[in-house]
C-alpha cells in the first residue's frame, strides 16, 4: 500500500464531458473541406510509377545485377 499516493486522479471522470472533448475533433475535420484530395488508386500509380522510372534507370545505367 503506498501511503503518498493520490488516488483520486484514478477516480471515474464525469460521463458529461463528452461534448465537450469532441468539439476541437469536429472542428478539426470541417476546416479540411477545402483541401486537395487524391483517390488511392491516383497514390497507388504513382508509387508504382515512380518505382518503374527507378528500375528502368538502374537497368539502363548497369545497376541492376
């Protein structure tokens, strides 16, 4: 038993304070409507892309073994 501990930070914390916690995520998430936005698929191509220019300059360099 630890006699200077404070055992009320471990205490249930109010159900109420839901609403309030989650203000600032929804804000969060409005102030991001008027970004670019990209599709996976559009990612994922030119990852792929990216990687094939990659390759083809090590082959063509005589880096690939």
């Amino acid at each position: 038993m630890m006699m200077g501990y404070d055992w009320s930070m471990a205490r249930k914390k109010n159900e109420g304070s839901g609403l309030q916690s989650s203000a600032g995520l929804m804000r969060y998430f409005e102030a991001d409507d008027d970004s670019i936005k990209f599709s996976p698929k559009m990612v994922l191509g030119v990852c792929i892309g990216a990687g094939a220019v990659v390759m083809g300059l090590n082959i063509a360099f005589g880096l690939w073994p």
